[in-house]
C-alpha cells in the first residue's frame, strides 16, 4: 500500500540542494516518487510504509547534509 507523506526540510538554500535531497530520497528502498519544494522547505513523498520508514527516509537525507522531519496535524 502507498502512502503519501509530508516532510519539512532544513538546511535547503538552493535547487542543488532540492536536487541532493530528491537523489537522496529516490535511492531509499520503497520509495516510488519524491517532490522537494525549495519554497516550501518542504518534501511530498509517496512510499510504502511496508519497506520504506520515516527513519530511512530522514537518514538518507541526514546523509546528504539535511534534516527532515514529518509534519504532523
């Protein structure tokens, strides 16, 4: 089952930054799309919960230099 998250962001100040965390997001297993909004600090991720964790995820984006964490409410 796919589900769609939102994420918020930090430390983008650039669109290579949307870049190195889309390619960032991309490569975690489960993930099947990633969109970063560098306006909105923000990431919409569709993943299977099943495979992909919201700790792989931020991980994956830790590792590329960023933070993200899931918005909630």
């Amino acid at each position: 089952m796919v589900t769609t998250g939102t994420f918020t962001v930090k430390g983008m100040t650039c669109d290579n930054c949307v870049r190195h965390v889309q390619q960032a997001l991309q490569t975690v297993a489960g993930v099947s799309s990633a969109s970063v909004s560098l306006d909105n600090q923000q990431a919409t991720l569709e993943y299977d919960p099943a495979i992909a964790t919201v700790e792989s995820m931020t991980a994956a984006v830790s590792e590329a230099g960023y933070t993200m964490e899931e918005k909630t409410g």
